[in-house]
C-alpha cells in the first residue's frame, strides 16, 4: 500500500525546506516527494511540519529506570563514577532483569521524545529481547573495558563476537565502544579500531570528557590514580605520564567511521587534527550531562568553524534528568546563539546518521530513507516555522503505518 501525505513543511536535512509537499510512502520506506498536492485521497498535514526521526548519538539506556541523576550537580567525575558502581552494585542479583526493565523504558522515552534511532552504549550481558521496540532503531555499541591483563583476550574475543552477531531484531546493528582512555589499554583501543575497519562497524570512545582524565594521560597521577589503585587497575605501564588525547584520536582515525564522545576539552591541536579526518570523525556534545558536571565551556563553536562534525546525545539518566534530546537541542540554541538554526537540525538527524554509519536508512527525508519523521504541529499563518519547532516539542511518525487521531492529537 502506498500511504500519501501532504505536508506543511517537510525539513529534508538533504535539501532546502520545502512548504506543502506531499509525501508517498511504501514498504516503509519514502518513495518520492512531490512539491505539487494532486493526490486527493493524500493525508491532510498541512499543519504539520516534518524532519526526519531524531538521531540521540550517545546514551546508555541501562540507567533509564533512574528518577534522578547520581550524585550531585558539580561533583567530580571519579566521585561520580563511584556512585555508578555502588548502583550497579545495589542492584545485585536483579542487574540483568533491571537492565532489560530500563532498556525497555529508555527506548518507549526516546520514542516519545521524537527520537528513531539511538546510539546506545551496550554493557554484557546482552538480552535481544531489551531492544525489541520497532519505532526505535538501535546501534548497539558494545562497551569494551581492558585494563586487567588477565581479562584482555576475553574482552577482545566478546567484542569480535559482537562485531558479527547475528542479530535476529530488524532493528539493532552492532557497533564498537572501547570505553575511555582510564578503563582501556591502548593496544585494545587498536583491536577495536581493526574490528571497525574490517568489518565497517561505527566505533564510540568517551575522550578528553574530564581534566581528572588529562591529568591521568599527562601526569599518571589524580583522582583517576587513585580509583583505580583501589581497584588494583593501576599500572606504571599504561600511565606513565607523557601521554595525550591526540594519541587516541591517530587510533581512531583508522576507524570505519569514529566518534569522540563528549570531548570537552580538546586542544587546538586536536580540533584540527578532528578537521583534516572529517570524512571518518565526528565529535558528540551531551550539553546536560556537560552542565550536570560544570565542564568549562564546550568548544564546539570552534570545532564547528574547523569543519568537524558535531552531534548531540543525551547520555544517561545518570547524569540527565531525561532522554528528551530535542531538550539538548534547544539548550546548543541558548548557549550558543550563533550557530545557526539549520545547523542544530544536521546535528540530530544528517550528522549523526553518518556518525553512527545509518546514513544509508536515516538522518534526510528524500526517496529511499525511512519513512519515521520527528514531527511538529505549526499553527496556521505561522511567519517562522523554524522557530516555533525549535520551542516546541516533536514527536515520532511511523509514516508507513498510516496516523491515527491519537497520532494527530497536539494536547
């Protein structure tokens, strides 16, 4: 069947905005769009205004059953860590079922905030049935830790287990997440990034999120040392001093495509370093879970003005009272007042599709991408339509699906 809609505004991301359009639909996927309304039996929206199905580039749904984020607003990151264990820890025995539970909770949120894919940092053990939601599709980038020699070839053999699952859900493609240069040694940095090329999977990897970090790298000492001395992780070997995030990010420039998560403080150095890799490399900004740790300023606007791709995510429910990443987006537009509009909308939709390698199937609206669209009601006469979505709130259409009145409903 072949679903028509005449639309508003349809934001392609690919193209400029086109005012009343109609879209057609088949097999879930958008077979054309037509700039002229001569279907008659079309889905009247023309006070709607589209874009695709938001992209959330970073987040861990495991904590999605969190009411509040852990710890407290300021705290430092290694103190917050500690309250992330002491978590999992209370959970005990239940840590499986309750993974599934807020999996489960995190990606019915997402949807309902306007979001179809996720990159989702995923921890073992793995359970398919967690990400068994269709409106949401999920890259599932397994978190890989390698400090412990004894545990390193176990670590290497689950991520290239990973790498190769045979998914039965439509819905999950793998990725790769070497966790963060304080829980992952160098060399298993490298056999990720191996992994990432050969088999063209997307790789995420939390870098230059914290000073306590920097200082871990440069100096081999700081609150980082001292947590993993307690946890008898630390080694002279791995951190002798002398070390820089620039190291990593040669590694990951080998990557099938590579996404520097957070990088809060990123030298200049390493923003044109990201620049002249901008065909494989994108950065990721979680703008609440940065204000949740009073980061200084994001250097975003620089990196931008370089040429690097920057997209947005969430984080977690850890360190963000929600999943609602249309929320990051409106807080980019306040704090940063000059990046354009237009710009933000790349950041949740082009962008991060090409980050996460979906490109293919999401992130523009044009003839072969998926028909879920974020969508927004605009009101009659309305002189910015751009504006008002950005103070608005969207929410998720499954086009091929034809739309209820519930679907319609603005309250």
């Amino acid at each position: 069947m072949i679903w028509k809609y005449r639309i508003g505004w349809v934001y392609t991301i690919s193209g400029l905005p086109i005012e009343d359009a109609t879209l057609l639909v088949e097999d879930g996927q958008i077979i054309a769009i037509e700039e002229s309304s001569i279907w008659p039996d079309a889905i009247d929206l023309r006070e709607w205004a589209v874009m695709p199905a938001l992209i959330n580039a970073h987040t861990h749904l495991e904590f999605s059953n969190l009411k509040y984020p852990l710890g407290t607003q300021g705290m430092s990151f290694p103190q917050w860590i500690t309250e992330v264990i002491r978590y999992r820890q209370g959970i005990g025995d239940g840590i499986a079922t309750e993974k599934v539970q807020a999996i489960q909770s995190g990606l019915r949120e997402s949807a309902r905030h306007g979001v179809g894919v996720v990159g989702e940092i995923a921890t073992l053990p793995l359970t398919e049935s967690a990400y068994q939601n269709p409106s949401v599709h999920v890259v599932s980038l397994l978190e890989v830790l390698g400090l412990d020699p004894a545990r390193v070839t176990e670590r290497l053999a689950q991520a290239e287990e990973h790498a190769i699952y045979p998914w039965s859900l439509t819905n999950v493609t793998p990725g790769l997440s070497p966790h963060a240069p304080y829980t992952v040694r160098m060399d298993v940095v490298e056999h990720c990034v191996a992994l990432s090329a050969a088999q063209q999977l997307p790789l995420a990897m939390h870098l230059a999120e914290t000073l306590e970090e920097l200082e871990l790298l440069e100096d081999g000492t700081g609150p980082f040392r001292t947590m993993l001395d307690g946890m008898g992780l630390f080694s002279e070997e791995d951190f002798p001093g002398g070390k820089r995030v620039m190291g990593y990010l040669k590694q990951l420039a080998q990557a099938y495509r590579a996404m520097v998560v957070h990088g809060n403080y990123l030298h200049e150095t390493e923003v044109a370093f990201l620049a002249e890799h901008a065909e494989t490399m994108s950065v990721c900004y979680c703008p609440r879970t940065h204000a949740y740790f009073h980061h200084d300023r994001h250097p975003i606007e620089d990196l931008l003005a370089q040429g690097v791709s920057v997209v947005l995510g969430t984080d977690s429910r850890a360190s963000n009272p929600d999943l609602n990443l249309w929320k990051e987006v409106q807080l980019v537009q306040r704090e940063f007042p000059d990046i354009p509009d237009e710009q933000l909308l790349g950041m949740v939709t082009k962008d991060a599709a090409f980050a996460l390698g979906v490109e293919d199937r999401f992130g523009t609206i044009e003839p072969g991408r998926s028909a879920k669209v974020a969508a927004f009601p605009i009101p009659a006469g309305c002189p910015d339509v751009l504006t008002a979505m950005l103070a608005g709130q969207p929410r998720l259409w499954n086009l091929a699906e034809g739309l209820s009145e519930v679907d319609l409903a603005t309250a």
